[in-house]
C-alpha cells in the first residue's frame, strides 16, 4: 500500500467509524444532486417528493375539514336542540313551568327551555310558500338561546316580545321574499272546530327579525313563536310538547340523566342528541375512518417510489460502494448513506406537506371563494351541506400522527435498497465495472 493510500485510508475509517458522520452525510448528499447523466434518477426522487408533500398535504386538509364540518354541525345542531329532551309519558306537561324550574337547577343544567312545535305553511307577500316547524318559546327563554339570538341579522325582538311577532331564519324570508317589517301568513292543517269539520287556521305575523345560525336546514325551515300564542295557535292552551335541557358537558349526557328524571319527581321519556343524531354522526365518522386509510395509499405510493428510485441508486453506484469498501468503509456505513439519501425525500416531502396543509387549512374558505369564482359553480353548496361556510379544524394529536406515518413509511421505505447496498460485494462490483 502507498503512502497515499494509507494517507486518504486513514481519514475515511476514522469518518465511516462513526454512525451518521460528517462523511457519510456529505456522501448521501452527493447522491442526491445526481449529475446529468443519472437524471433519470432524479426525476424519480422528484416524484417521490411530490407524491409525499401532496399526500401529506391532502391528508391533513381533508382530516381537517372533516373535522371542522363534524365540529360546526354538532355545534349548531347542539346550540338550537337540547342536549336532552323531555317528553311526558303519564300526563301531558301541564306543569312545565315548574319542571323547568327544577330542571335548572340540577348541577351541570345551563338551559331547560319548554317548546311548543307544530308543523305549518308558511307564504310570503308574493304568494310563494314553503313548510315550516313553529317552536314556540318564551321571550326570555329565546334570549338564552345564544346561537340563534345573537345573529339576528336584521329587525329586533321588540315585536317578538309584545307577542305580536315572529322570528324566521334568513333562507326562508330570502325564499318568500320577506323582510323585517313584512307579515307572514302561516296555516295550520289542525285549526278551528265548526260544524264542517276541522278547518285549518290561517292568521299573519309581523317578521319581527330575521336571524341567520350559517345552517341552511335550520335558516330555512325554523320560526320562533311567542310561547302563548303558539299555545293559541296549535290549540295547546297551558301544555308544551317537550322541555329541552342543555348542559355543560354533552358528552357527559349519561351521568345526567338519572339527575333529571330524579329532579322531575314524576314520569318522564328522555332523549339525547346521540340518540337523536346516532345515525348521522356514525356515518361521519365512518366516513373519516376510511378517508384517512385511502388517502394514506397516496403517501404509501409515494414511498414505493422512494423503493424503486434507491435501488436504480445502488445500481448505478456499484462502483462507487465497491470503492468506500475497500477504502475501509464497513457494511453499516455504506447502509446508513443510501438510508440518509432516502430519508432526506421523505423528510422533507412530509415537512413541505405540513406546511402546504397548514397553510390551505388557514385559507380554507377564501380558496373555496376563489375557485367558485373561477369556475362560475357553487363549491360545497350550503343547500347540500347545510353549513354556510367551508370550515377546517386541525387536531394537533391527529397532525402528529399522520406526520408520523408519513416519516415511518419513508423510513421504511429505504431499509430495503440500504440493506442491498451494504450487502454490495465490492470484488464482483470491481471486477464487471
């Protein structure tokens, strides 16, 4: 052996000693930016990177607006029904005046609300007309009831409270034509008895306000009536169909229940929102379910790709492996190079990914805008989705998981050709190079 070789030995045993080196990163480096006559290579590695950031990208804003469109409607479907309902089952609810009382005053009750409903027609001044559910409420109870006092978009309560008014959602007065101001004729089927029959009940309301809750079924379809004449109306003097409870905790609904049927002090039926709701939550949450494992074949085929383009790597630098080795370098160095080489695609393809995501789940909805503007369509149509607004909502817990499966996914990846390389016997490399 030479002086000179020994000289250029020395460092390279020293450098390979050590796992993840200054020299085995600046090797993997160089395999990267692969020169002109290997950019097949790099064509490869760019798809790679491409497949991971959209894959990771798309994961978590789907993930996310998933998430958001389950959150906004259990809000909203929450903060306009009751968390449980009350209906009585031995005599009608004669006495809700004092169940509510006790009802709020169970630990955890925020809301006990008695409503009068009925179902009804309802037409504008220009003659169009549309079903609607009449909730009957008193002024104070509607004042509670946040989500829908608190975006009335036009008019007042003033009205409303003079029992002279009704309140209706911004999608029904934009569908008859009504405004704050403006009298809306509601028909009852069940009316009147005379000496013909039942004849139905026909009487106006001044729209005292209008409110909007950003829910097009509920916009669309509700009306708040003054308790006493919806009592009037649907021929329930005295009586409510059911009181509606809202707690602090839905989630805790099951440790409530014997609280309030203990407080009723007489035989009541009980409901909550799960039950109520149980089909369609299950079914989003299904939904999300198999989205995230569909979605996570993007990211899946994006690390075969990493697969496909290191082992052309290892081929193609057959010669250079067989070089490292007999300069000194062992098995696990040359393995920890072509690894680095893959895991630098995956890193940074997950790392642009997160950002790309974050960075679209920020901006959900003006790009929702955007893209109804450049293609003339409504894009996620309230009418459909019930929701006015595209909403996103990223879980940190959720994020990190898919961060990690896109890492482990990459890293895996790239066992195969590193192991392949390590394994690499340099003679034979040598001898048909």
């Amino acid at each position: 052996m030479t002086d000179t070789t020994a000289e250029m030995d020395t460092p390279v045993l020293a450098a390979a000693a050590r796992p993840f080196s200054a020299f085995e990163r600046m090797v993997a480096w160089r395999y990267l930016r692969a020169p002109r006559r290997e950019a097949f290579i790099s064509v490869i590695a760019g798809f790679s990177f491409l497949g991971i950031t959209l894959g990771v990208a798309t994961l978590i804003i789907v993930m996310a607006v998933m998430n958001g469109f389950r959150t906004e409607l259990i809000s909203r479907i929450l903060g306009i029904n009751g968390h449980m309902i009350v209906q009585p089952m031995d005599r009608p609810l004669d006495d809700y005046l004092d169940l509510a009382k006790k009802f709020r005053a169970v630990p955890g009750v925020t809301l006990a609300i008695p409503l009068v409903e009925g179902q009804t027609l309802a037409s504008g001044v220009a003659g169009a007309g549309t079903g609607a559910l009449v909730r009957g409420i008193s002024p104070d109870d509607f004042t509670d009831l946040k989500v829908v006092s608190s975006n009335i978009r036009s008019g007042d309560m003033v009205a409303f409270a003079a029992n002279d008014g009704v309140m209706i959602g911004s999608r029904m007065a934009e569908s008859l034509g009504l405004a704050a101001g403006d009298r809306i004729t509601l028909i009852a089927p069940e009316g009147d008895v005379t000496p013909m029959g039942v004849t139905p009940r026909v009487k106006s309301y001044i729209v005292s306000g209008i409110f909007e809750i950003g829910m097009s079924e509920y916009d669309a379809s509700i009306i708040y009536m003054p308790m006493e004449e919806a009592q009037l109306y649907f021929n329930a003097e005295g009586l409510v169909q059911s009181i509606e409870i809202f707690v602090d905790n839905p989630d805790a609904i099951d440790e409530m229940r014997p609280l309030i049927e203990a407080a009723a002090g007489r035989q009541i039926f009980v409901t909550d929102w799960r039950q109520r709701n149980q089909t369609f939550f299950s079914a989003l949450q299904v939904e999300r379910n198999v989205m995230f494992m569909i979605l996570t074949l993007i990211i899946l085929v994006a690390a075969l790709n990493i697969v496909s383009g290191l082992i052309m790597l290892v081929k193609d630098k057959g010669h250079d492996i067989a070089i490292l080795r007999t300069m000194g370098a062992t098995s696990g160095s040359v393995m920890r190079i072509f690894f680095m080489t893959g895991a630098a695609i995956g890193v940074t393809g997950t790392l642009a990914g997160f950002v790309l995501g974050v960075v679209v789940c920020l901006n959900i909805e003006s790009i929702r805008q955007f893209f109804s503007w450049i293609s003339g369509t409504a894009l996620f149509n309230p009418e459909l989705y019930f929701l006015s607004q595209l909403p996103a909502d990223m879980r940190s817990g959720e994020t990190t998981a898919i961060l990690l499966v896109s890492l482990g996914l990459s890293f895996i990846a790239t066992l195969i050709p590193s192991w392949r390389a390590s394994k690499l016997d340099p003679v034979q490399a040598l001898r048909y190079e």
